[in-house]
C-alpha cells in the first residue's frame, strides 16, 4: 500500500456544526421548515446534489439550494470545525513512513483546500479533490484522484467515516478503511463492505503496516 487517500468531514475533522448551520441557513432561506437536528446530521457527507434532489425535482432550486449552503459555509462554516484528536500526529507518522496522503471529499473543493489550510495541514497532502459541478459523487471524486495523480487502484486506500466512502472506493477498486469516530455507524460501514475498521486514529498506521 502507498496510496491512502483520506475523506474530511468526519474522518479528519469535526465539521458538524458548521454543515448543520450551513443547512439551517439554506432552509431557512429557500423557506423551507427547517429538519431537526437529527435529521440534518444524516446529511452530513452524501453531495449536496443528493440530499437537495430529496426536496426538489427541478435543477434551478436543487442550485439555488447548494448556493445558499455555499454561501453560509465560506463566510462561516469553514471556520466551525475542529480537527479531530491524534489526526495531525496520524498524518506525520504516515508521512514520515514515506506514504503518499490525498484527500478526497465530497465537500467543494475549493472550500476543502480552505480548510485545509487554515487547520494547517494541507502540507501533509500531494493532491486535494474535492467536488466540482461535473464531479460530485464520491467514486467519481475517487477516481480523479486516482487517474490524475497516475496512482494504482491496486496500491490505494481509502479512510472514511461513511458508507459513501466505502462504496465509492469499492467502486474505483481499491482498498477500504471504515473509522467510526465520525457520522458513520460501525454496523453501516461493515454492512457497505468495509474491508478494515479502526476506532481511533491510532490504529490506522499499524493497521496500513499489515497490509503491505
């Protein structure tokens, strides 16, 4: 293994409070009831384009929507988050082993790359992909990542929280970790395929050591 490419919401960082405001705004706006709590943190990692499509059949108001979501999440969002505990330790210990980082997340990829940076860990990266308005879903996020940066699907894991991850990496055909500090649930992941699960970041580099 020499590739491992890492999702963000909820693997990397605690981005909920951000995202649940980001979709409070975007109801609100767009006059909507606003879903409680527990429902808004389901949307926390599926596109934009899949949760919007939900509540809206036309492509103008599914746009309008993910607008207003964007709107809130740069001026504001970006900066409610958190890194999680032993991530940036986790990313030095895999560096240092001389592995490849890439993130891959489903979150717009200039607002990644944002965050990213003012987290200060974008160094530890060779590539960030993120979505883009012709590239959303997360095998397709995957996939870029993989043909853009000349890497094998053979050599290449993917981190994630969610079963988004999981089935996007089965789909571009290379090796999946399920985590379960994040939005995900254990019997989820397994359930989509997981072939490893780790419960902290601690585990990750013994558990990619195994794997070579």
């Amino acid at each position: 293994m020499k590739n491992i490419l890492f999702d963000l919401d909820g693997t990397l960082v605690d981005s909920s409070k951000g995202i649940i405001n980001a979709f409070t705004y975007t109801f609100t706006n767009i006059n909507l009831e606003v879903p409680d709590v527990n429902l808004l943190s389901t949307y926390i990692g599926p596109p934009l384009e899949t949760t919007f499509s939900s509540y809206f059949s036309n492509q103008e108001d599914i746009d309008l929507a993910i607008g207003h979501f964007r709107k809130y999440y740069q001026d504001l969002g970006v900066y409610q988050v958190i890194m999680y505990e032993g991530i940036e330790e986790m990313l030095a210990q895999l560096t240092n082993s001389g592995y490849h980082l890439f993130v891959t997340t489903s979150k717009h990829e200039s607002m990644a790359l944002h965050m990213l940076e003012e987290l200060g860990i974008q160094t530890y990266f060779s590539g960030i992909y993120g979505s883009l308005p012709d590239r959303f879903i997360k095998a397709d996020v995957i996939k870029a990542c993989l043909e853009q940066e000349n890497i094998s699907a053979s050599e290449s894991l993917i981190i994630g929280d969610t079963p988004f991850d999981i089935i996007g990496g089965k789909s571009a055909g290379i090796t999946t970790l399920g985590i379960t500090w994040g939005f995900g649930s254990e019997i989820d992941l397994v359930k989509a395929g997981a072939d490893y699960i780790n419960h902290t970041p601690s585990q990750i580099a013994e558990t990619i050591e195994k794997m070579s």
